[in-house]
C-alpha cells in the first residue's frame, strides 16, 4: 500500500539501526530509484512538508520487470513539489514524460544544457517506444504500448526551467539548490542542496554521475565547494579502475585497424548523448594524425544527430584545454563523417559492402536502431562489436559483454560469432579512485568550513561495486551504507 506524505514525515522510523530502530525524523531522503542497482535513479527530499525529487529515471533491463516498475511511480505525482536534474540521461531523466501525463504541474530544475538536450532525449525516447512497439506488433511479437508519448515529451518542456552553473536557486520554502559541473556528459551537474527545517540547515550533495578528468569536449568535475553533512554517492565502478583515457583511444584505433583489415565492421551500441560525441571526436582525432584507415564513419540515430546539435549550441561547458577545440571549430564534421536520419538510409547500411564504423543508440543495445545492426552482424565473425560503457544487468549489451553463444534480438536468435571488444575508457563514470579523489575533496572543503565528515549513502550501483566500495570508504573513516528501494534517511 502506498504510504501518505503524512506518514512519511511523522511516522516514518529510520530502518536502519546505526541511526536507532524507533527514532522518528522529519528532514529525511527516501530512496526508491537506483537503489542497489544502477537504473531508475530517483531520490525523494522531504523537508516541510514538501516532497522534491533529486531525478526521474527511467528503470532499463529484463523488459517485464522494468516496465513493472516504470509504471509504478512511488509518490503521488500531484503532491511532488518539484524535480532536481543532474543530466539528461535516460535512466536519470526518462520517467519525466511518465511523470508529467500522471499530473505532475510543477518545475523541473536542470542546467541550460540538460534542459535542451532533454528536449531531444525524451522526445527520441517516446518516439522509439511507440515504434518498437508497432514493429512487434506487425510482426505478431508480445509487446507492451508505450510508457508515454511524443506529446508527453513535449509538455514536460514546458515544465523545464534551465539554470547556470554555480548560482543559487529556490527549489521549494526551506530548499535551495546550486549546480555544480559533474564532467560525465554536457550539462550534468552535481547538486548543492541546503535544507532548512525548524531553525536548523544542513548541507546534502547529490553526486549525480560523476565523470572522469581528461574526456573529450566537456570539462573535468568540480567537486562542490564548503563541504556537506550528508552526500548522495553514485557507485557504478566502485569495485574497479578503468584504463587510461589516452589507453582508450589507443585501444580504439587499433580495433578499428583490426577489423578493417579483415573486412569488417565496427558495431558500436552507444549512447546518443555524451558518448557518441566523444568517439566522434576521438575518431575525429586519430584521422587527423593519419592512426586509422579512411573507412566510413556513420552515426545512425536521428538523436545523436540532434543532440550533437545542442552541443554545438553549448561550445561555453567545453573544455577549451582540448587540442581539437583548440585548432577546429567543425568537431563533429569531416571527410569520413556521416549521420543518417531516415529509416531508409539506416536499412541502406545492411547491404552496404565493405569496412565501416557504425555508431548507434542504445548504450545498452536495448532498443533503437542498433538492434537491426546486431541483427544482421552479430552472427559474422569479420566483425566487431565495441562495447565503450557500463551495461546493466539483464540488458543486451550485458549479455555481449557475456559473450553468450545467442543472442535474443528482435524475438530472434542470433549466433554471436562477432568479435566483442571492451573499452571502459570510455566510460563517462569515474572510476573507483576517482570517486574516492571527489569525495575526498568534498569532505577536506568541508573540514575548512568546519563541517565533519559527511555521511554517505551510496546509489546507482550494483550491491557488488557498492559492497566493496563502502568496505573501502568506512576504512577511510567514512559512515557509509547503501540504502534499498523504499528505504529512508535523515538529513
């Protein structure tokens, strides 16, 4: 039964008993969204008898489970008094149309550069589910409608009020928040929260994902500044490091060498925000310094194509210390570069003959239109598939990662004879000692200011990364522990 924001703020105990097993609180953080695992992020702030969301994800993985939970939103829209975005990404943002059709009329809250890659985002997101949807149903495969429209994309626009970097804003009375550069894609931040309840104010960070030093185009984290009493922590690499991001380059250069030589080609399952600009660029690079063959380069997704353009609109969050942004103002633009918009040219791709890069979304390989490319590649031992980013439980791209003899594409089965290449380079995630030089960072502001050490409540993590990760925090001399879904904490 879902409980009333009444019971919440008055009634709740705190379940865990490092903070005692009968304590009631007021000020408190529920977590119901990438908790213990890494989709769906959404975390509730109960402060004066208001309720802010800090993210509306959208939860990915085994189609039914995922879409049980998708529907079920754990608050009552109409009683939500506003959202807090760190960045545009599907499982940080994709419930907002779900959100808005289900009655949410209040403010979402999101730097300039997420609000305007969201209006592509969540529009592409509408737009794939209603056609994936009509093409099982051709086909007579179960499907589900869609979770929302394209007209729900476009009304949540209308909710989104875009803000600077470092500048105070009013969330709801006793709330404010500030934005602070996360360097994971264009326009993701951190959030700086104070809240303020019956006299006393505390300081909460909301990490968001924190992204790595030293990737293309965006610039490097900027941990939040005077410290905090409480910190929300992502987790995803917290039991590993990633190679270098100059490794990573190398690494793609010579997969790309590899397979052209054989014939072949590069399927790329990638995230149309963030990510497939950043192999743009790179591959922007490696072609300039004559490191890969001139084979052709083509992103097919219509969301890349437009979120690449909203990145043309943000050139003031580049990382202007990049030699490409130094010497070319055309990043994503040269001789080997294409992008496809059209279906037919997207179908043209699979008769096309020769060696070729193919960009497309999803990240995860669980919908758009790479899908038709692992359809009619994965079985061809020329190829390549590159995996460049974290791939959640239960996805297809997790399953490639496996290297599972067949794979389950489109309702059929695939022989995976392809070759399967892994760069965490390209994560857009800080790895485990980068997440420990930010959190460390947050915390020795804090001592300056006179604040302790913060509590942390780890989320977007598997219990594996977060397990391990907290045993290394607590012996740092770090409170730490990793909440599940429905659970609460005081701030």
């Amino acid at each position: 039964m879902q409980r009333t924001i009444t019971e919440l703020v008055c009634c709740t105990p705190i379940p865990s008993a490092r903070y005692g097993t009968a304590s009631p609180f007021i000020m408190h953080i529920e977590f119901v969204g990438a908790a213990r695992e890494v989709t769906g992020s959404c975390h509730l702030l109960h402060v004066n008898g208001h309720v802010v969301a800090l993210d509306c994800g959208l939860f990915q993985g085994r189609r039914s489970e995922s879409r049980a939970k998708n529907e079920k939103l754990p608050f009552d829209p109409d009683k939500l008094d506003a959202v807090v975005l760190s960045h545009a990404h599907i499982d940080h943002a994709g419930r907002l149309p779900y959100l808005v059709a289900q009655g949410f009329r209040h403010t979402i809250w999101a730097t300039a550069a997420t609000r305007d890659l969201c209006a592509v985002m969540l529009a592409d997101s509408a737009y794939i589910q209603e056609k994936d949807a009509a093409f099982l149903a051709k086909r007579g495969k179960p499907h589900a409608e869609p979770l929302y429209t394209t007209d729900d994309a476009t009304r949540t626009q209308k909710h989104m009020i875009g803000m600077p970097y470092e500048k105070w804003f009013q969330v709801t009375p006793g709330v404010r928040a500030q934005f602070v550069e996360a360097g994971h894609i264009l326009g993701s931040a951190s959030v700086m929260l104070e809240v303020t309840e019956k006299g006393e104010t505390k300081r909460l960070v909301f990490s968001g994902d924190v992204g790595r030093s030293g990737l293309p185009i965006i610039r490097d984290p900027a941990p939040p500044e005077g410290g905090a009493d409480v910190i929300i922590m992502e987790s995803t690499y917290g039991n590993r490091d990633h190679e270098s991001v100059e490794g990573a380059r190398e690494h793609l250069a010579k997969v790309v060498r590899e397979t052209a030589a054989r014939g072949g080609r590069i399927l790329i399952p990638s995230f149309a925000v963030g990510r497939t600009q950043e192999l743009v660029y790179d591959l922007h690079s490696l072609h300039r310094a004559g490191q890969i063959p001139s084979i052709p380069i083509i992103v097919d997704s219509p969301l890349a194509f437009n979120a690449t353009a909203v990145f043309e609109l943000h050139p003031e969050v580049f990382d202007t210390n990049e030699d490409l942004i130094r010497v070319t103002n055309d990043l994503f633009a040269f001789p080997l570069m294409r992008f496809t918009r059209e279906v037919s040219e997207s179908r043209a791709l699979n008769s096309a003959k020769g060696p070729m890069i193919i960009i497309a979304a999803s990240g995860m390989a669980e919908s758009g239109r790479i899908l038709h490319h692992l359809l009619h590649g994965a079985d061809d031992p020329r190829n390549t598939i590159l995996i460049v980013g974290f791939q959640a439980e239960h996805t297809l791209g997790r399953r490639i990662v496996e290297r599972r003899e067949t794979l389950r594409i489109m309702g059929d089965d695939v022989p995976l004879r392809a070759d399967v290449q892994i760069l965490n380079g390209y994560s857009a995630h800080g790895d485990r000692t980068e997440l420990r030089k930010w959190l460390d960072a947050v915390r020795d502001g804090g001592r300056e200011s006179g604040r302790t050490t913060p509590r942390v409540h780890l989320v977007h993590g598997e219990p594996e990364a977060q397990d391990a990760f907290a045993e290394s925090l607590r012996k740092g001399g770090y409170q730490v522990d990793a909440p599940n879904s429905g659970e609460t904490r005081p701030i």
